[in-house]
C-alpha cells in the first residue's frame, strides 16, 4: 500500500504539503494561493483516497512556506486541511489551519453597490459563521456566504 | 418638552469623550453615548444660538441630493457659527471628473475638521472614516445606514412618550428595503421594545432582522392591516411604499391604500400617541392628519437639527 500511495503522489525534499483538502476545493486552493503562477515545481491530486474523508486532495509544493494569513485563508475553503512543511524529506511541522476571525483580501463583497467593488480598498471581512463559512463585510455588512465567493 | 428627570434612569456620564469619534454605524456608538447625544440635544434645544463653533469649518459631502439631512446638518451647524463648506450634488465636484472617494475625502480634509457625507455605496462611509485625517459623520451610505436619522427618531421617540424602555412601537409600509426602519429597530432594541410590523407581504422585515429581534428577548408580530394595531401604540412609524418594490405590479394596486394613515383611522389611538414619518411623505398620511395632535412628523425633522448640534460639537471636542 505504502508504495502505491508513494507513486500517486511524489516525496519533496522541501517545501509545503497541502494534504486533506476536499477534494473539490484543489483548483479553488492552487487560485487563491495563486499557484497558477507559482515557478516553483507543483505537484497536486484529487479524488485520492482517505481513510478519513472518503476522498480527498492534496497540493505539494517545492521550496515555499506559506505565511499564516495565506494559511488562514486556506481554513475557509478547506478547513479540513493540513499543512505539513518538509526540509531535506522530512517533516519539520505539521499543523491544521485554523479558522480565522477576519480576512483581508480574498474574496469580493456580494454587494455590488458596496464601496470594494468600485475602488481599490482592501476587502476586509469578519468571519461570522465558522461552520457554515459566512463573511461580513466590514465595510457594508453585508454577508457574503461561502456558495457566492468570487475569489479575488 | 424633556425634562431632566427622564435622563436619570440612565447612567450617562456627563463628561462622555466622543472627541474626534466618526459616526458611521450606530453602533460605533454605545447605549451611553447614544442617550448623552439625546442628552445634549435637548440642552441644545433650550438654547439653540451658540457661538461654539465659530472657529470651526464643517464640510457637507452630498454626492446624492438629500434636501433635509444636508439642510439640516448645514442649519445646525450655522446656528452653533461653524462656516459650512460642500457640495450637493456629484456633478458639481471632482467626482465627475473620475476622482476617487479617497482623494475627494483626502483633499477636503485638509480643509475642514469634521466631514458629513451622503454617498450611494454601500460601506463608502466606513470608508471614508478610515482614510480621512478628520471625523466623519455618515449621513446615509446607499441602503446601509443613516444613523443620525435614528438618533434623531429615538430624541423623537423619547420626548413625546418621556421613556425609551417599554414602549409599543409599530412600523407600517416598507419594512424590506427601509434603511431607516432597519437601524431604528436595531436600535429599539437596546430596550424593552415590543415591534408591531406592519406591511404587505412582499415587503415584510427581513428574517435576520426578526431573529435580531428575538435574540433579544423582545417580542414582535406582524399584520398586513393598520387599524387594529393603531389603538395598541405608543408610536406609529409609517414609511413610503414605492411601487418599483412589488415584483407584481397588480399586487401594489391591490395593497397600496391600506397603507395610507386617514384622520378617522386615529379615532381610537391612545392620547399620547405620535405618528413619526422620516419624510418626505408622498401619500401614505394624508394631509388631515397634519391637523391631529398625534402628527409628530415635522417635529421630528426640527429635532433633527438638534441632535446634529449635538452630535457636531461633541466631535468636535467643544461641549
């Protein structure tokens, strides 16, 4: 089984592990951490099994460490995740995102008359519903659930 | 009139700080401040023509006509010998010419001390607070809040039923879209509040509102007719209903003369019962009703002017 799982999915000697992600939120994840245009070697997966979840996907990538806000805005569309850091093929740190209680620049307003969506201010929201993931607007109050994100 | 007596069932603290303090939500403001504004304006109102301001310069950002709120920061300001400086209209500012909100509000604070702005986006008043070196006052940011017109209806409020607590207020029209109606029930109910909701089906209070509502322990119940709920009020809040609200057109025809107050509907309301209005009114009070001792309206619009002293030279930083 070990070997199996090892050619599914690729050993790094260093960088980030993105693991237990929905697996329907992978291209949401490699898009908000803008890995689209990330020069450093990818490596990613959906449908993989889990013991845990049924299925799940993973995003691996070499020589990055992703700093806590990037890490927060993970725990929105993937609070299941884990982010495991590896120097020299090791694991260095294992940690689950954690869900934070604001968030800056992430997603748009739903609001389209709300001030965000027509100057360049830095969209700000408080996180008022941690289960269902909802968003107010610190600017309007709107809430902007998670069904309605247009990532930014 | 208020008497000083009526301020004593709260503990306000004579020397509140509101100094430099912008007011774009109403609650920016806690329960404390908000009664030592209604405070102040009641002292402003024994005593409107003061000299406080004379060394002060009040700027008035209407980049949507507003006729009463602007008029009525602008008289405020003037009878307290601010000079008064602004526009009234987008067209006739920089605006037109594509400059941003931050820049307009960037440059007109270098101008004046305190900024009082209408504008039609949502959150644009937050935002301007955040950018400005000066306080602002939000005056309306598109539907989302107006709170100096609740202010201004809670001094109403309090000065013709002498109580804030325990009080049975409706509202009739509109209760969807209203930003008014939306920011005086969230300030209602910091009290013992009982809500009689008033409005076609269409146009109900929302449901966030209503759960606001009950998390409070406060009760509310809703009709689609006014004259039961007349007799059972403290104070009857009516709003416009616009037809561009109904998704079926047929269904405003059908409903709209149920919402318009007539004289002989006050026939059995309690004595001390006032009808507030935010104005202006189109047709949903008739003109009769102006005659009746229960029509508040056009007090309620002086007050205003009041609790704008109020708000302006505690900012300030001058009371």
């Amino acid at each position: 089984m070990e070997e199996r799982k090892e050619l599914k999915v690729n050993a790094i000697e260093n960088g980030t592990v993105i693991d237990h992600i929905p697996t329907q939120s992978v291209f949401q994840v490699i898009h908000m951490l803008n890995l689209n245009e990330c020069e450093n070697q990818i490596l990613f997966g959906t449908n993989l099994e889990s013991q845990k979840y049924g299925r799940k996907g993973i995003i691996k990538v070499s020589n990055r460490f992703f700093d806590p806000s990037d890490v927060n805005k993970i725990a929105l569309i993937a609070p299941t995740a884990t982010l495991i850091e590896i120097k020299n093929f090791k694991v260095v740190n294992k940690k689950n995102v954690i869900l934070p209680d604001t968030v800056k620049q992430f997603v748009k307003c739903v609001n389209p008359n709300c001030i965000t969506n027509h100057e360049k201010v830095t969209q700000k929201f408080n996180v008022i519903d941690k289960t269902e993931i909802k968003l107010q607007c610190l600017y309007c109050e709107k809430v902007t659930a998670k069904d309605n994100f247009t990532f930014i | 009139m208020i008497t000083a007596g009526i301020f004593n069932t709260f503990k306000t603290k004579k020397s509140m700080d509101l100094k430099n303090k912008s007011l774009v939500s109403i609650s920016d403001y806690s329960l404390e401040e908000q009664i030592g504004i209604l405070e102040l304006a009641a002292e402003f109102e024994k005593n409107p023509r003061q000299k406080i301001l004379e060394k002060h310069v009040v700027a008035t950002l209407f980049f949507e006509p507003s006729t009463r709120t602007r008029l009525s920061f602008e008289s405020a300001a003037t009878q307290l010998s601010a000079k008064v400086i602004g526009f009234s209209e987008a067209g006739t500012s920089s605006v037109s010419k594509g400059e941003t909100l931050k820049d307009t509000i960037l440059t007109v604070s270098n101008y004046s001390d305190i900024i009082v702005m209408r504008h039609p986006r949502e959150g644009s008043a937050r935002y301007a607070a955040e950018v400005a070196p000066v306080p602002v006052i939000n005056a309306g940011d598109g539907a989302h809040q107006h709170p100096t017109q609740t202010l201004l209806d809670l001094y109403s409020i309090l000065k013709t039923q002498g109580k804030l607590d325990k009080l049975n207020i409706a509202f009739v029209g509109d209760l969807k879209y209203g930003r008014t109606v939306h920011s005086l029930v969230e300030a209602l109910c910091q009290f013992d509040t009982t809500f009689h909701l008033v409005s076609p089906i269409d146009l109900k209070l929302p449901s966030y509102m209503k759960i606001h509502i009950k998390n409070k322990n406060l009760q509310y119940h809703q009709y689609t007719e006014m004259n039961e709920v007349i007799p059972k009020v403290d104070i009857l809040y009516m709003t416009r209903i616009q037809k561009e609200r109904f998704a079926d057109p047929i269904e405003y025809e059908r409903v709209k003369d149920a919402y318009i107050l007539r004289s002989p509907m006050l026939a059995n309301a309690m004595d001390h019962m006032k009808v507030l209005h935010p104005l202006p009114r189109v047709n949903e009070i008739d003109e009769e009703v102006d005659k009746s001792k229960h029509a508040y309206y056009f007090q309620q619009a002086q007050n205003g002017v009041f609790v704008r002293m109020a708000l302006l030279s505690s900012i300030l930083g001058v009371v």
